[in-house]
C-alpha cells in the first residue's frame, strides 16, 4: 500500500493525524502529511479509517502499489 495526500486538497483539518498519529502528522502550515518512511501505512489498520474521516478526500491509498 501507498499513502499519498493531495496538498491542494488537504484544508488542515487534522482528522489523519489524530486517528494514526505514526503515520500522519501536521506541516507547519497546519496541512496534513505522511511521516517520512511510513508511506507503506507502516501496518497500522487504522489508515483505512483516516482516509475515510478526510472531510475533503485528500487521502488516497493505493493498494497496488508496495511500500
């Protein structure tokens, strides 16, 4: 799996970084982002549910691809 966040789409709402905190964290900017070297989901099933909670979809997750 492959995580990616669109900063264009991203408002900063924070919801990925609250629901898995070892895989997303915040930009200075407030923005949403992947912690470096967790772009394979570092096995956390909670993911799945931060992908979901983005108001705006800014998330995607790319199950072909291997981290």
């Amino acid at each position: 799996m492959r995580i990616t966040i669109d900063s264009g789409v991203c408002i900063g709402a924070g919801q990925c970084a609250l629901t898995v905190p070892d895989v997303f964290t915040q930009d200075d900017d407030g923005f949403g982002t992947v912690v470096p070297g967790h772009e394979d989901g570092a096995g956390r099933p909670l993911v799945h549910e931060a992908a979901r909670a983005c108001p705006v979809q800014a998330i995607t997750l790319d199950h072909d691809q291997e981290g």
